[in-house]
C-alpha cells in the first residue's frame, strides 16, 4: 500500500502547487496558427514556418530567432499573434544582437499594436534576426506562442 500512495502523493503535489501559480497559459494549436500564416503568404510561395514559444517573466526579456535568406529573392515575413496573452513587439534587425552596426528593418510598433497578424516585405539581405520583446508581468506566470511563416516571389 505504501509503495503506491507515495506516488500519489506525489502527484497531487505537483498538480496542486501548478494550479496555485496563476496567470494565463494560452495553448498553442500549432497546425492551425502555421496553416493560417501560409495563407496569409499568397501571391508568395510558401517556403518555412517556426513556432515560437514566449514565456513572460517578471522582468522584459527578448528572444531572438535567425532566419537564413537568400539574396536577391524578395520575401515576405508572416506573424500569427492570436495565440499570445499578452502582446510581445517583435523587431526585425539585418544582424544579431551582439553585433555593432546592428539596423532595425522592422517593428510591430509601427504596424499597430491590436494588429494579430502581421506582415512585413523584405529583400536585398542574407540573414535576419527577429527578436520577440517580452514585456515583464507582475502577479503569475504566462505563456503563449507565435508562428511566423517565410514566403518568396
């Protein structure tokens, strides 16, 4: 008997202290979100997609994610929200965030903050670095995720 109530135990512990944590965990139907930003890419030919899953913290944080391109080719960059508690600025820089001479190409700032799908075109680089700014939460923990699709002419 005992050998099976300390696992037991165990369990509840774990699920009571989890549920005690709060705050809001959105969950992410990756197949949906991903088929959603390829439609979003039309007259643009599909070529690559990534999920993105943001943890909010009590201080901002910034994820940042490489995207190889090719030069010459005309892109266009796809971004589903909906899947986001709360909204993250994504920044789209021509290098990483350890570089000098760093230029930012793009900001949903400027897109409209309500915006949950959000579109940039972009051409003439080889890399570019999205970074995900994470604005810090007071009380609980949140999760969420963001799907970006990658489309060329």
């Amino acid at each position: 008997m005992n050998k099976f109530l300390k696992p037991l135990l165990s369990v509840l512990i774990v699920v009571g202290l989890t549920s005690l944590q709060g705050g809001d965990t959105i969950l992410c139907n990756v197949k949906a979100l991903k088929e959603k930003a390829e439609n979003l890419l039309d007259p643009y030919k599909y070529d690559s997609s990534e999920l993105t899953k943001i943890i909010y913290k009590k201080q901002e944080s910034v994820k940042e994610v490489e995207v190889p391109l090719f030069i010459g080719e005309k892109y266009k960059v796809i971004f589903v929200t909906e899947a986001l508690p709360k909204a993250v600025e994504i920044q789209i820089y021509n290098k990483d965030k350890e570089s000098k001479n760093r230029k930012l190409l793009f900001s949903s700032k400027d897109a409209g903050s309500d915006k949950k799908d959000i579109s940039f075109d972009i051409s003439m680089v080889r890399h570019i670095f999205i970074d995900y700014v994470v604005p810090p939460v007071e009380i609980g923990s949140y999760s969420g995720c963001v799907v970006f699709a990658v489309g060329y002419k």
